[in-house]
C-alpha cells in the first residue's frame, strides 16, 4: 500500500509540518499494528522527526544547517545547489515509524517535517504502510 503526496515548497530552504497527511493515510490503509515507512525521492530534500509543538525549533535546525553548509561556498557541484545535496545527506531521505492500535507511536512532542533545502519546487513524498 504505497501512497504519493505531493507538495509545492515555497522557500529555498523551509521545514514542512506533514505529519496530518501521514496520520490521514495511516487512518485510511486501517492498519491496527505495523509499520509506516516515508520516502523522499529528491536529492536536494529530506526528512526529519523533531519537535512540531514550538516552530522555534525548526527555525533554529534550519539556521545552524545553514552555518554548517552554507549555500554559498566552494563546492566542486556546478548546479549551484552543492550545500541543499549535503544537508539532504546530513537529515537522510526516509524514516519509519510503528503503527500500534491504527496510531503512529511518535513521542508527544514530535512531527515529521518534509526537508527542503532547494527550493521553491513541486516535490513528492512516497508513504508504505505495512502490517495487518
Ligand atoms: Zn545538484
């Protein structure tokens, strides 16, 4: 049971909160007890389980990954887009999460943000639910 669910970023760099959309699918597929896998399939984007309760907090991993690679460097990548390549390796492309009682078991305070690091661009997010 594979789901695609598109969104359009509208930033170059920007956290997108898209844990509802999976919580919606999770709901649907009536899974009671398994697993709920997330995949992005860019190379300039990325997911990440944090803290959805203060957005100061995504704001403050969003700066620091920028310090840490910032846009503008010395990169041997011609595309312009060398440092969105790096922070998509840093946060990783996929991410997986238990389903018990039809529930993702995320802890109180996290959400999965889709990772955009070039863009604005249209992007796609493949949801596998698994289980029984
Ligand atoms: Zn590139």
């Amino acid at each position: 049971m594979i789901k695609k669910i598109s969104i359009t970023t509208r930033s170059r760099a920007e956290f997108i909160d898209i844990t509802s959309k999976v919580q919606d699918f999770v709901k649907e597929s009536k899974i009671r007890s398994g697993a709920c896998q997330i995949f992005v399939p860019h190379t300039t984007a990325g997911l990440t389980i944090n803290e959805n309760a203060d957005p100061s907090v995504k704001h403050d991993i969003l700066n620091r990954l920028e310090r840490l690679v910032p846009f503008d460097g010395d990169y041997s990548h011609t595309e312009d887009n060398a440092a969105a390549h790096i922070k998509s390796a840093i946060v990783g492309t996929d991410k997986t999460i238990f389903i018990e009682d039809g529930e993702m078991k995320l802890g109180t305070w996290q959400g999965i943000f889709f990772c955009e690091f070039d863009g604005p661009r249209q992007r796609n997010i493949f949801i596998h639910i698994a289980g029984k």
